[in-house]
C-alpha cells in the first residue's frame, strides 16, 4: 500500500503548528507545504490511517476553528 497524499489550504499561520499536530501522531501522516504563499499543504496519509487523519481534521476545524479546505 502506499501513502495517501491530500493537499488543503490553511491559514498561513497555522503550517507550523499543523506539521507539529500532525507529525506527533507518529507514523500516522507528513505534513509538507506545497505553496506559502496560498498556504496549501499537503499531507501523505500512512496507510491504514486516512479514517484517523479526518477525525483529526474534522477536531481541528470544530474544537480549534481551524480552516483547513480540501483541495480536489
């Protein structure tokens, strides 16, 4: 299986603490920006674990107000 790669746009503010969130999961996702200036990022999903990457993306946009748009 191989790494599932989904790119959101953030607040350019929050690319640090998403890489720090996301990376302490350990072995669950890696965060890379893609573009700073439209703050798009991507995350490569470990396989097995993208149901665990939405909950916590879903927990991040509810419980901290944080925007992270899904890019098609």
């Amino acid at each position: 299986m191989e790494s599932i790669k989904q790119v959101f746009q953030v607040d350019r503010n929050e690319i640090a603490y998403l890489r720090v969130i996301f990376e302490s999961y350990d072995g669950m996702a890696v965060v890379r920006t893609l573009d700073p200036r439209k703050a798009l990022i991507e995350i490569q999903v470990a396989p097995g674990c993208l149901n665990m990457v939405h909950e916590l993306v879903e927990d991040l946009i509810k419980r901290e107000e944080i925007k992270l748009i899904l890019q098609l």
